[in-house]
C-alpha cells in the first residue's frame, strides 16, 4: 500500500486541506478514486481517524482513497466542511494525470457526518456544474437537523448516538438551534427540495439507529427523484456498528469494473 500526505488548496480565501492517499503498490494506470468523509458529528475526529477503513477500501476494491480532514465545528461551523470537501474533489479532477486516478471515477462517501458530508457535496458539485462523481458511498449517514425535533421516534434502544449528542452536534455545526426554515440543504442534505440529477447511491443504515428514520426518507426520495438506489436496512445494528461499513465494501467491490460500485439496479433490502 503507498500512502502519501498531501496538502491541498482550500477553498477560496480559506486555510488549505490535509488529505492522505491510500493506493495499492500493484495498481497501474488510472484508478478509481474513493473521496472519503470521516464521521465524527462534524466536531471530532481527522483524516486519520478510519485508516483501517480506507486500508481496506484501498486493498479490498483495487482503488484509490484520499480521505480528507476538513474544518470542524464549533470553531467552523457549516459550510466550511462541505466547502472544504469539495475542493478536494475539485484538485482531484484538476490533477487526475498525475495522480493517476480516473477523474469520470471518482466517489463520494463516508459514515455518519462524514456520510452527510458526501451527500452535501453531491449537491454542491450537481448545483455548481463543475465536477460530476459517479458514485455516493453513505454508511448511516448525518443527514437532517430536523431529527432532533422529532417526539415520535423511539429512540429506548439507541446506542452510542443519542439525541443529546445529535442535538448538540447540528447546534455547533449549524452555529443556530437545529430545525431554523432558513437551514441550508449543503449542511443539513435531507432539506432538499429537488434531488433530481444526483450520482447514484448506497445507503446502509440500522434499525436501532438514530438516523434510521431521516436514510431511510432519504433513500426513498432519492428513487422518486430518479436516481438508482441500493438501501440496507440492517436488523438490530445501531449507530457505529461495524456491520454496515463491511456491507458498503461489499456493495462496492460487487461492481469495481462499472464505474465504481455498479448502479443499474435500484433496490431495497432488509437483512
């Protein structure tokens, strides 16, 4: 496995970003590349805080993975890290050549915040024009400030990611209350209106998850809008649960010759 540490130009008028490359030594030519978002509430964590991961992503799937330590909240609230996220896709496709990644081939994804990131950033490179990925990777993803209003989920059997801490989290994120009408869809994804035109998806979420409710809405919404959707829906897995992370690699590595992982097929499991 070669990895490298690079830093990247930043968005316009904003401190540049660290990313680390992770690409097999027996790659050759122009590689699919996986963009990865790491979780972590949009408050904690770094590019560094799922290498097992991305090792695996990297060597499992014969791809390339640059995970990406974008500005955190309180201290940068939204949209800096989506802003940030986006620019590493940007340099991606502006360097592909000498990277050596196929620049048609490049994927979005990540778990928790970071899976709310990689659809935030769909958005923001559908809306811009600029850049066009193949693919979104989202493994339990963060995606709709208006949870933590919600009285009717039953939230008793929850674990690791409760209320409280989604609560906190979108505030310091959001640098307001969650639920405000004037919330942009670039943090908080699920408040889109329109999701017509976006890359397909994987979604992979729990029944005991906090976020189960707002993928699952999302999932569906994506398929109305016409996009192909792959959603797992994982008896029994809470938030963090290592299960949906080994299904996305399996997803993905099931359609590594078309594109990334394949989307011909829209579908919806339970297992």
């Amino acid at each position: 496995m070669i990895i490298s540490d690079l830093t990247v130009p930043g968005p316009e008028g904003a401190p540049a970003v660290d990313v680390r490359m992770y690409r097999p030594a027996s790659a050759t030519g122009e590689i699919p590349v996986l963009v990865w978002m790491h979780g972590g509430g949009m408050i904690l964590g770094n590019h560094l805080s799922e290498e097992d991961s991305n090792v695996a992503f990297a060597r499992e799937l014969g791809i390339a993975v640059v995970s990406v330590k974008y500005r955190l909240a309180p201290q940068s609230p939204a949209p800096a890290a989506v802003e940030d996220c986006y620019a590493v896709v940007e340099w991606l496709v502006a360097n592909a050549p000498d990277l050596a990644v196929d620049p048609q081939r490049i994927a979005l994804g990540g778990a928790s915040a970071g899976g709310g990131l990689a659809a935030a950033t769909a958005l923001l490179a559908h809306d811009r024009g600029r850049i066009h990925p193949a693919f979104q990777l989202l493994v339990y993803p963060m995606l709709d400030d208006r949870t933590v209003l919600r009285t009717d989920l039953d939230t008793t059997h929850a674990r690791f990611w409760r209320p409280k801490s989604n609560r906190y989290a979108w505030s310091a994120y959001l640098g307001e209350e969650p639920g405000a009408v004037a919330v942009s869809d670039y943090a908080a994804p699920a408040r889109r209106t329109d999701l017509s035109g976006l890359p397909p998806a994987w979604i992979g979420v729990g029944t005991l998850d906090l976020f189960h409710a707002e993928d699952v809405d999302y999932a569906e919404r994506l398929r109305q809008a016409g996009t192909s959707v792959d959603l797992v829906v994982v008896e029994g897995a809470f938030h963090g649960s290592t299960c949906c992370s080994r299904r996305s690699r399996c997803h993905a590595a099931s359609g590594r010759r078309s594109a990334m992982p394949s989307h011909t097929r829209s579908s919806k499991r339970s297992r």
